[in-house]
C-alpha cells in the first residue's frame, strides 16, 4: 500500500521479469473471451448441480437421473442447460436409436478440467 498525501492507494502486484508465468503464443483477448463465456454459462441456475453428478462417477449419466436429482427445475430449463453445456465442449452427449429413446451425458476432457 502507497501513501500519497492523505490517500492510501492500493498497488496491484506486478509479476517480476524472471517469473515463470507466460502466455506467449496465446491470444489475450481470445482467453479472456473463453473465460467469460465458461463463466456465463456456470453461474447460470442449475448448471452446477448438472455437473456434480458427472463429476462423481465415470458412468454416463442419463436424462431421467438428472430429472429425478433435480426436483426444481423443469424439464425445460434442464433441456436449455444441457445443450448449452453440450454446445460449450463441456458434456458430451449419446443419443442411442431404441425405443423408448435413450441419451446419456458424460463429461468431454475440458469438462473433467472444469471440475478438477
């Protein structure tokens, strides 16, 4: 913390020269753009409680299962949710040609990171 005057000014900390930190090779203003969309879309209402069943367990997890978890939401926003996770690269989705129709979710690598 900087004293000028009567005021005390907050520094941010500034990395040093010889710091291993470099994002050479990668597009700032790319990343940040990543950063907010993953963050728009895991702030969103129920997007969370999507993820936990995912994340403990290497089964696919089915439509119906997060239906039956998750007793707030409705069918729709859990649709909405799923195709948004589904279109970020989170979740991968397997649609299997039976009859009754059977889908499954299980978390892509970039999911699996998001978690860890």
């Amino acid at each position: 913390m900087k004293t000028i005057g009567k005021k005390k000014i907050k520094e941010l900390p500034v990395l040093q020269e010889n710091a291993n930190c470099s994002f050479e090779g990668y597009d700032a203003l790319l990343l940040m753009s990543e950063t907010a969309k993953l963050r728009n879309l895991i702030t969103k209402r129920g997007t969370l409680e999507i993820l936990i069943p995912l994340c403990c367990t290497t089964n696919p997890v089915r439509h119906k299962q997060f239906r039956n978890a998750l007793k707030g939401f409705s069918t729709r926003t859990l649709s909405i949710r799923l195709k948004e996770l589904e279109k970020g690269g989170i979740l991968d989705k397997h649609r299997y040609n039976e009859i009754p129709p059977r889908v499954e979710y299980t978390l892509t690598t970039k999911g699996q990171e998001l978690v860890e």
